[in-house]
C-alpha cells in the first residue's frame, strides 16, 4: 500500500479574509454611531452649562453695575474661563425685553436645526432651571 501524501495545513482562503473583514467593519460602524451620538450628547450638555454659567456671571454683574451689559459687547466684559461653545464658536447674547438670552446654534452654526445642529437657548429653560421640551 502506498503512504498517503501529508498535505500541509491550508492557510485561509481570500472569501474567508473577506468575510472577517466585513464582520470587522460592521462592528466598527456599529460602534462610531454611537461614540459620535455620545459626543453629540456631551457637547449639548457642555453648552447648555455654560450658559448656566454665563447666565450665573450676568446676574452677578446686574447686581454689581444695576445693568445687563451692551449686547453689542459681547460677554467680554464678563470675567468667564470660556465664552466659545464645544464648537469654538462665540455664544450669542441677546438682551430681550430686558433679559439676557444666550444662544449656541449647535453643531452646524446656523441658527434653527435638528438633532445637534439644533440651537440651545436660555429660552429653554423654565424657572426652575431644568430644560424644557
């Protein structure tokens, strides 16, 4: 009888390097989706308490000088850390029948939007200070 002939192990074939290419590329995607909706998620909540924040420093400067600051200043005359918001753009001040109105218009830098390229306001927040929808 003849010895059969050993073949050495095979290595993997170009369909089976394809196919873990995609499963790869799939999770990845699974997960990019939902590392940029938490950073979208992250930067609203910086921006909503940074106007906190300015609103906080507006106050105390009403109580100081019996005035809001000339909106056509800015909030330089404001002694704050950060006057941008997480997209390195200028807050808006406004001063509405009196009261200030601080505004980001979000990601796309425009004022309207949905979803992170919505704008967030002093206006959305009621009295008690939590955000309303």
């Amino acid at each position: 009888m003849r010895n059969p002939i050993r073949q050495s192990p095979r290595g993997m074939t170009l369909i089976e390097i394809m196919v873990v290419i995609a499963i790869l590329a799939t999770i990845a995607a699974a997960v990019a989706v939902n590392v940029l909706k938490a950073v979208d998620k992250a930067n609203h909540d910086v921006a909503l308490s940074d106007i906190q924040a300015i609103n906080g420093a507006l106050k105390v400067y009403y109580a100081r000088h019996g005035r809001f600051p000339d909106p056509a200043n800015g909030l330089k005359g404001l002694d704050l850390e950060r006057t941008k918001d997480p997209w390195k753009r200028e807050y808006v001040y406004l001063l509405e029948t009196g009261k200030p109105v601080i505004i980001s218009y979000g990601r796309d830098g425009a004022p309207g939007g949905e979803g992170a390229d919505a704008d967030i306001s002093s206006r959305d927040e009621d009295q008690s200070g939590k955000e309303t929808k």
